[in-house]
C-alpha cells in the first residue's frame, strides 16, 4: 500500500459545537491503481484528500505515506514529505499568468543553477506524456481549459510522488474533454504506478477506477463501479 488512512476522524469548529467532516475513516490505496471516491457536496471527500495530503491533521487516526506513518512530523518534515512523494491536483488550476507550460513545472522543482536543466527536461517529458510538447511555451491565457488542467496534472508528477491525489478535475470541463482528462489520469496512474485517488461528481468517470469509494456524511462505504 501506497497510502493508507487507518481510522481517520476530523473535526471542524462550528459555532458551539464540532462538526465531524471524517467519521472513523479507513482507506488503503495501492500502487498503480486508480481508487475513486464520489458522494454529494458536504460529504467530506475535499476533506479527505487534505488530510492525506497531510495537508489537515486530523483529531484521530493515522495517515501513512510509502510506508512513512506521519503522525507526530514537524510541519517542515510533513512539507518535505509533500514535495517529493505527493502530488496533488486541485479543482482549478491556479497557474502563474506570466509562465509558460514548462516553466509552471520547473518552479516544482526548486533546483540551483546545476540541475536546472535537468528541470527543464523532466518537464517537457512531462508535457509530451500529457500531449503538450508542441505547447510547451505557450503562457496559460493562450491554453484552453482543458490544456491547463493537463498542465496542472503534470506538473504534480514533476517531482515522481508515490500518490497522487486528484480533487474534481473535470469541474470546469465539457463533458469530452473532462473525460480526456479522466483517461490521461488512468493511464499516468498505470504508467507511473502511483497510488491515485480521484475525487469526481460525474459517475461517468467512475468505469476507468479500480476501485470506488462512497462518502456519504464523513463515512466512507464501498460503492459498486456504476455508482448505481
Ligand atoms: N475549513 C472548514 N471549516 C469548517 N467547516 C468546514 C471546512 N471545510 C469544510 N467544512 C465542512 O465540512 C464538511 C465537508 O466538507 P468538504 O470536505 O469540503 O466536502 P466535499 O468536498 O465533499 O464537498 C462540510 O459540511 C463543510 O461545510
Ligand atoms: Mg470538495
């Protein structure tokens, strides 16, 4: 297992009281599969990928990475752990207006002069297996949607993570190009053999997931792969 969620409870402050986003939350992805989760708006699934982005620490339970269990990581050691084995595509893709396609992924990369080059290759590698490499010094206002999210999700395996988390990447997609999106993660997924999680409203997507997970109310529970 790539990433595992052993037990995960969290809380958020509501007026008075709490609200519990995870409630008791066990999941275990592996490698080079594509685990989907799905569930209504509220249910707690943007949640869960922050808290295995180790991005929110939960009141309870563990989250481990590559085999590295992070419970009690100072925030500096949780952010290198984010650098180097996790990915993570967000709903938008929050490029930088005045950087071209390679360059959004060569800032990933935080490298001194020497391996700077090296950047530069990894990242047109990177914009060919997304089906970019003509565009590579194209800036993000002359890209279409769908090539920025393309970009977005190389630009998560600049730095080879081990999971890659994906939180509703088609949102903002027509219903073509969000599934060329859906395929691109696939096959990076098995290509790569990243622990992914995908995070979509659309049961459309849900046939190409190894796996797919249910969260109804911070409870997780196995849906079948139509969703039905
Ligand atoms: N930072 C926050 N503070 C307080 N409540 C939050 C916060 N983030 C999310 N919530 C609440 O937690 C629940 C789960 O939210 P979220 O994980 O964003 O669900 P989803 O991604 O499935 O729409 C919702 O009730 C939401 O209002
Ligand atoms: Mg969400």
């Amino acid at each position: 297992m790539s990433l595992s969620l052993t037990d995960i409870t969290l809380t958020y402050p509501d007026g008075d009281g709490r609200l519990t986003a995870l409630d008791r939350v066990t999941l275990d992805v592996p490698r080079g599969g594509l685990t989907a989760v799905i569930g209504p708006s509220g249910s707690g699934k943007s949640s869960l990928l922050a808290v295995a982005a180790t991005l929110i620490t939960p009141d309870s339970g563990t989250v481990t990475v590559d085999g590295t269990d992070t419970t009690g990581m100072s925030r500096g050691e949780l952010a290198g752990l984010r650098r180097h084995r996790i990915g993570i595509v967000f709903q938008q893709p929050n490029l930088l207006a005045s950087l071209t396609a390679a360059e959004q992924l060569q800032v990933m990369a935080h490298l001194d002069g020497r391996r700077a080059r090296a950047a530069r290759g990894r990242a047109l590698e990177l914009l060919d297996a997304v089906g970019l490499a003509d565009l590579a010094g194209r800036r993000p206002h002359q890209l279409s949607g769908g090539q920025r999210q393309r970009i977005n999700i190389a630009r998560a395996l600049m730095n080879d993570p081990g999971v890659l988390l994906v939180d509703e990447p088609t949102s903002a997609l027509d219903h073509e190009r969000g599934a060329a999106v859906i395929d691109l993660i696939t096959r990076l997924t098995r290509e790569r053999g990243t622990a992914t999680v995908l995070v979509t409203h659309d049961h459309a997507h849900l046939a190409a997931a190894d796996r797919v997970t249910e969260v109804f109310d911070g409870r997780l529970g196995l849906a079948s792969p139509t969703g039905s």
